[in-house]
C-alpha cells in the first residue's frame, strides 16, 4: 500500500506541477486556444487562473517533499486534500459549462488525490 501511495502521488505531483507550471507560465489567452478542453479558462480571469497554476505547483510539492526529506509529512495527505478541493472546483466548473466528456478526467484527479488522504491520514499515516 504505501509503495502504490509513492506512485500515486507521483504520477500526480508530476501532472499537476507541469499542468500548474504552464498556467503560471502561460498567458490566459494561448491557454484557451489549446482547445475545447481549456475553454474553462473563459469563465476566470487571468490572475484567477495564475493562482490556480500556483496552487496546482504547491500541492504538487506537498505531495513529495515533505515526506522525502521528513520534514512535517503531515503536509502530504493535506496536500492532497487541497488538490482534491481544486479538482471539485474543476468539477463544478465543467458541469457548468456541460463539458461532461471532460470532466471524466478531473473526477480521475479528484479520486486519486482523495485516495493519497485517504492513506496518509489513515492506514500508511507518515506518524508513527
């Protein structure tokens, strides 16, 4: 269990640092033009969508360093709580835009960072 939580929250710290990376990095407008499924980014403004990418890049870190270097691993199932709480956002969003086709994606997100919480504040807690 606790090696399926180390690849979880890599594959998702490494998503959700490049997805947060290049909405920090990218203006608003070349975002929405990478299609359908960036359309999102018409119902926020583009400091909006720069602190999203910033909390993306956060939680990203949050869900490896602090238990790497055992340095408040607290911080790694709180991570993935703050990641999930985005992906309800996500959720929300799509549902009111009717991207359903889309959302399937963020729901993936949504359950993933919820399984990471799940074990590090339960059964494969970093406490002793």
């Amino acid at each position: 269990m606790n090696l399926t939580l180390w690849i979880v929250a890599g594959v998702l710290a490494f998503a959700y640092l490049m997805g947060g990376l290049g909405k920090v990095i990218v203006p608003k407008e070349k975002i929405a033009a990478f299609g359908p499924s960036a359309r999102w980014t018409d119902d926020f403004s583009a400091g909006s969508v720069k602190a999203i990418g910033g909390l993306e890049v956060l939680g990203a870190v949050g869900l490896i360093l602090p238990a790497a270097l055992d340095v408040a691993p607290v911080l790694v199932p709180l991570a993935a709580v703050g990641l999930a709480l985005i992906m309800v956002g996500a959720v929300i969003t799509r549902a009111r835009r009717d991207e359903f086709k889309f959302m399937a994606f963020d729901l993936v997100y949504l359950v993933l960072a919820g399984f990471v919480a799940w074990g590090r504040f339960g059964p494969e807690s970093f406490t002793v």
